[in-house]
C-alpha cells in the first residue's frame, strides 16, 4: 500500500493505523514522488492526500488513471471537507474517499473492501494471462496440425495413405520384417497394340482414367498401392497395418474395379479402343520394408506371394478375377469360384490350384 501525504505527522498516523493490520506500507511526500514509486514498485492500493505542493492529489489521480499499468489500481482519497472535494474526487477517477480527521474503523473498512476488489482484478488479469498462454498454445498446436495435415496430403500424392501415416508416426514400421499379405495384380490386355497403334496422349487419357478409377477404390478399401507399371498395378493387404479379413478386402477391391473398369472400356470402345482387365490374387508370406537408396526409397513386398499374384493376372483372360485356393479358403464372405485345376504357373515348380471368381 503506497501512502502519499507532504505532512510527515500524517503518514506516521496512517503507518501508526495500518501497519499492525500486516499491510506492507510504501510512503511518499509529494504528488511526484507517488508516480516514481508506482513506475519501480508494484503496489495494490494507494491513500492519497488531496491538497500537496507541486501536483495535488487530483492531478496525481487523473495520471495514474491515465497510465495503462495503473488504470484500474484502487485509490482512496483523503479529504479534509465534504462536497465539492468529494465531487472532484470522484471526477479525477478515485474510488472512495475517507475525511479528515481520520476515523480508525473507517479507514480500516475502506481499505480492507478495495484491497479485496484489487485481489479480484489480479485474479481476472491471471486467468487473462493464463488464457491468452492457452489461446497461444492451441494456435500452436492448431498450425503445427495443419502443417501435418498438409504434410500428409502432399505425401498421399505419393504415396497410398496407409504409407502416409506411417512416414507422419512411427517410421519404425518402415524397417525390414515378415508378414503374410493379399496381394493382388492386375492389368489391362491388350495394352500393348493399343499403345503402339495410338497417340501418346490419347494413352496418357487412358491410364489417367483408369489410375483415377483405382486410386479411388484401393483408398475405399484401405489397400497399400505398391507401385503402377503403366497399365498395371500392385496392391496389398495387411501391412503395413494389419487389418481384419485380408482375403476378403483383396477379393472385394478386385471385384470392384473390374465392375468400374467395365465401365471405363465401354467409353474406349467407341473410340476404337479395345481394352480389357485381367486380375489375379495370391495369399502368402513375404519380405516387406523400405527398398532403395538415401534420396529415393520405396515401400514393397518382396516374396513368392508377389510373383504367383503376377503369373495369375498373366493367366486370366479378359475380366477374369484368378486367386489361389488358399485365398478362397481364407476369404470371410460368400464366394462362388470355378475350379480351373492344377495350373504351373512360369517360374514355380509345382502347380497351383487355381480359381475363377464367378460372383
């Protein structure tokens, strides 16, 4: 509490009233004084003394009203008449006013009740603070989401979602390891002659067509795109998250873009464009990770299960859907397959059973 008074007999009497009541009293003998001591002192009440030397207690109030630290800072008033100096009390911008001569329990009243106004106003200013802190923290955090969210949608670009997320987290996941995966392969036939007897961009159309139709339903089905090879494409199941009824996601996102692509070659064909989609899926263990060099890395399946997936989109004529017997044992819904028998697909030594989807 800073007291202000050019009368020395007057603030010994208001250190005599106040400091056994546990105030911490700051004194101050002139109007100027007083605006020192609140520009290097924090203070939460001031008694100011109305008729001084140099500036009066009016002036003195009208300034710390009008300093920004001090605006709202309790004044109380010591005034030696009633009336008008009461008036222009309030009107320089004090909050209470006691007379002269001072009346212990008065004083004590006046000051205890804008002492705890003065708490008030620090807990409101705290909890401004605080919540400013908050407002900063959470603009932070918002940005630095946004910056992610962003981060992940140029990568998408790139690659598949699944691949997205785990750049964005754990790259841990990106490490060498083992895992049993759907894999499926497919292609369109007669892609070859087409793009021999073709112009460039009306091939570019047409692979930009189909890669739309299959990004769009890989992404549905929350497939991992391995790679496109111009007219083809590889995808898989079961990493680099595991996922519930892998067989079954592989056999229904085949199904669906031979429907979709069905749908695209019906539009090539009135441009004289004899185009076809063949599709195989193979289940089994392979070798999964990041492949490539510091600069330029892939993420891919390496494996036998990778090549028998290959070797039966080779064997499937147009719009026919091949998978191995292990895929339709383990697919979880209801399938109707026709046996094609024992097939020896190029490169493995023994025969595969092997199946057509027929719905």
């Amino acid at each position: 509490m800073l007291l202000v008074d050019d009368e020395p007999v007057n603030l010994k009497l208001l250190e005599a009233l106040l400091g056994p009541r546990g105030y911490h009293l700051l004194c101050a003998s002139s109007g100027q004084e007083c605006l020192d001591l609140l520009d290097r002192e924090s203070v939460d009440l001031v008694l100011l003394d109305v008729v001084m030397p140099g500036l009066d207690g009016y002036e003195v109030c009208r300034r710390i009203r009008a300093d920004a630290h001090t605006a709202y800072l309790p004044v109380v008033m010591i005034t030696a008449q009633d009336g008008q100096q009461r008036v222009k009390a309030l009107e320089s911008g004090a909050d209470d006013f006691v007379r002269k001569p001072l009346e212990r329990s008065e004083l004590l009243a006046r000051v205890s009740s804008l002492a705890r106004i003065k708490r008030y106003q620090d807990t409101v200013a705290a909890q401004s603070a605080e919540l400013e802190e908050w407002n900063r923290e959470l603009e932070a955090r918002v940005a630095h989401q946004v910056d992610e969210l962003e981060r992940i949608g140029r990568l998408r670009r790139f690659l598949s979602p699944q691949l997205a997320q785990v750049v964005i987290g754990d790259e841990s996941l990106l490490d060498s390891h083992r895992r049993e995966v759907v894999v499926v392969f497919c292609d369109l036939r007669n892609f070859t002659p087409f793009a021999e007897t073709s112009e460039p961009e009306e091939v570019m159309q047409v692979l930009g067509e189909f890669h739309r139709l299959l990004g769009t339903v890989i992404d549905e089905h929350e497939g991992t795109l391995e790679r496109f090879t111009g007219d083809g494409v590889m995808v898989f199941f079961n990493d680099p998250f595991p996922c519930e009824d892998p067989a079954g996601r592989a056999v229904r996102m085949a199904l669906e873009v031979n429907d979709r692509t069905h749908d695209l070659a019906a539009g090539w064909r009135r441009l004289g464009f004899d185009l076809a989609l063949g599709t195989g899926i193979a289940q089994g263990y392979a070798t999964l990770g990041r492949i490539g060099y510091e600069g330029r890395y892939d993420y891919g399946a390496i494996g036998s299960v990778t090549n028998q997936a290959a070797r039966l989109c080779a064997e499937a004529r147009p719009w026919e859907v091949l998978l191995t017997e292990r895929v339709r044992t383990t697919h979880g819904g209801d399938l109707v397959t026709e046996p094609l028998g024992r097939r020896q697909l190029k490169g493995f030594s023994r025969p595969v059973d092997v199946h057509c989807i027929r719905r």
